[in-house]
C-alpha cells in the first residue's frame, strides 16, 4: 500500500499569526508532524509538505524533508479546502509518474498526535473504507446539553431523547483533526465530505489538541513539557 504523508502548512493564520513553525516546547510546531511521520513511513510511501511559504518552506527543509513545490497561492487562501490541497499533491506526483493507494493527511495544529496514534489508525484502514479519521469522544452531547432554536424562537434539544444523565447517552464523537487516512480511489469518485464508509480512530482529549489560537498553543506547550518530563523521569 503506496501512502503519501501530507502535511498542510499554509503561511497565512489569523488566529494564531505563523503558527506552523512557531516553536513550541523547543522546537518548530511542524516539526512534531514531520517526526511522526518519518518513523511511520515504509519503503514505497512519501512525505510532502505542501506549502506556499517560502519560510515554512526553508524550516520543514532543516527538519530534513525536502519540499518538492510550492503551493499555488489560490490554494492558500481561507476558501481553500483540505480536499484542493490533497487533490494538488495528488495532481503534482502523477505528473512525476508517481501515483498513492492512500494519503495521510497531518495537520501541523496537532502536535500531540504521535507515530503511535498513526500506526493504530492505520492498522484500522482498508481498502474498502472510505476514510479512517482521528476522533475524540465529545462531551458537548447533542442528546443532552447541545440545544438549537425552533421555529418559535425556543430551544430544543438537538438530538431527541429522554436522559437524565449525560453518561446515559449515547457516545457521539467529534473529528479532532489529528490523522485523516484517506482512499484515493474512493476520492477520485466523491469528494470527502460524501464519503460514507467512515471508520473511527478514538484519541484521548489530552492528544486532541487542536491548535487554534494562543490559549491552545499554552495548553499544547504545558501538556508536551509534561510528557517529556514525565517520561525522563520514568527513565530514570
């Protein structure tokens, strides 16, 4: 199964201005996805960061992956989708003569996300799914504490049913956004958010991090610095 690794880094960010190689914990953000990757990766498989900057470009080359392209500037733009960025990537290797059963897609905004995480997502997928996507359990659930406005004006659960507690509901999941392990052959006949045969891989909220603006980027940093110190302390 040939995969291409493909890590979005566009330049622009108005949340959280240059958030992709800002460092955090130590090192550049882009830096965590690159390495999660790199101990993944097998004989046959690709890593391309796709970007239009020609910054994030020099950074993700001193991490020691070469990027083949830069990223058109209408694919760079905040109407531009995850599904064009993967479509170009896809486009570009063909013209190379190389062609993937799977992408992988990591957002750099996920730098919890380790090669652990990846292998076990990847070990769900085959090639008759669609889609193997990273999900945390939500606690927002729609069954008891998410409500939406009715005709009248008045709030009504979203989702219909009788708990009087929220463990009592159903289990609803939400996309953390960590690992998307897409079918090509089921992308090149619908586009992702028509794909159905959708396979969960559940990550705890501690590797969930999704970061957005400065606030996630302080939790990111506090929970990476406690990782790493918990861990030196076990190898001691």
């Amino acid at each position: 199964m040939r995969k291409l690794f493909l890590i979005p880094a566009r330049g622009g960010s108005k949340g959280l201005p240059r958030k992709n190689i800002l460092p955090l914990a130590g090192k550049p953000m882009i830096k965590y996805s690159i390495d999660a990757a790199l101990v993944v990766m097998t004989s046959g498989d690709e890593l391309c960061i796709s970007t239009d900057d020609p910054e994030i470009k020099r950074v993700a080359e001193e991490c020691g992956v070469e990027v083949p392209f830069l990223r058109p500037r209408e694919l760079a733009t905040d109407e531009a989708t995850s599904e064009d960025v993967v479509k170009h990537a896809l486009m570009w290797y063909k013209g190379q003569g190389r062609t993937f059963d799977v992408v992988v897609l990591l957002q750099v905004t996920s730098p919890l996300r380790t090669a652990k995480h990846i292998n076990e997502a990847l070990a769900l997928f085959n090639q008759n799914l669609d889609l193997v996507t990273s999900v945390k359990e939500s606690h927002a659930n729609p069954y008891f504490v998410l409500h939406e406005e009715n005709k009248k004006g008045y709030l009504e659960k979203s989702k219909k049913g009788v708990y009087s507690r929220r463990q009592d509901c159903p289990s609803v999941y939400e996309f953390n956004g960590a690992i998307y392990i897409i079918n090509v052959k089921s992308l090149n006949r619908k586009s992702l958010s028509d794909l159905t045969k959708v396979k969960k891989y559940i990550m705890s909220k501690k590797y969930s991090v999704d970061i957005d603006d400065e606030i996630d980027f302080i939790i990111a940093e506090y929970l990476l610095n406690n990782i790493s110190e918990n861990n030196s302390k076990k190898i001691r």
